[in-house]
C-alpha cells in the first residue's frame, strides 16, 4: 500500500454498474492490485437510481469523493448513461452553490476488465482529497 493511501481520512464511495464497472472493480481484486484502504466500492444496478440530494448528503456525512463508474454509452438500459451524465451535471451545479469542490465528484466509463482504468481513477481521487486536506 502507498504511504499516500495510508495517510487519506477521508472516504471515497464508488458507485458501480454490476454490469460493465463492478466487475472491472472485481478484476483489480482478483490481480491483487493494491489500492486505497479507503475506497468502498458499492454493487449497483443503475447509479442513475440515485437522487441529487444522494450526492450532497454522504458529502456532508464525510465522504470525500465519490467515483460513479458506469458502463459509459455501453450501458445496457436504453438512455441511462445521458441520464446520469445529467444528474451529474445537476449535483455538480449545487455543488458549486454549496461551495463544494465538484473534482470530488467523478463519472466515469469502466469496462468488465478495465483493471488499469479503475486503479487510476481511484489513485486519481485519493491524490486530490489528500491535496484538499493539506490546503483546509
């Protein structure tokens, strides 16, 4: 484990598609790839499921950042990606009126074996909460 992963507090949630991204998740896991103690990952169906006010709550009960990792256009339910991608947008823009720093917020497409992909992304998050507690 890097000294970095090990010196983040603060948590970082990953919402999942059980279809492309989670077993992607599981990949790295099986590769015993190391990564941040502070990641959980969490199995969902749809990330577009969850409601704006979703987002702002597990910021305010101290996650850090959260990646939603979805299946990208690929996604099997017809129209969630533009969905999510405009949730998102929405979260994104109270954010900013919450004065919340939207980096903390990520979507991205990850694919069943996209071991690399998701290690990045999680190394991606941990390096920006470890930069905004060295600033705060």
């Amino acid at each position: 484990m890097n000294e970095g992963a090990e010196r983040a507090s603060q948590r970082i949630l990953i919402l999942a598609t059980e279809a492309c991204a989670y077993p992607g998740a599981d990949n790295a896991g099986q590769n015993h790839a190391e990564y941040p103690t502070n990641t959980y990952v969490l199995r969902v169906p749809a990330p577009v499921l969850f409601p704006v006010d979703f987002y702002l709550r597990c910021f305010r009960r101290g996650i850090g950042g959260i990646i939603v990792m979805s299946c990208g256009h690929e996604c099997p339910y017809e129209g969630a990606y533009n969905a999510l991608a405009s949730r998102i947008a929405q979260v994104h823009k109270q954010m900013k009126a919450d004065g919340i720093d939207t980096n903390r917020l990520r979507l991205c497409a990850i694919c069943t074996v996209c071991a690399k992909s998701f290690l990045k992304e999680v190394q991606r998050m941990n390096d920006l909460i470890l930069d905004l507690q060295s600033v705060a």
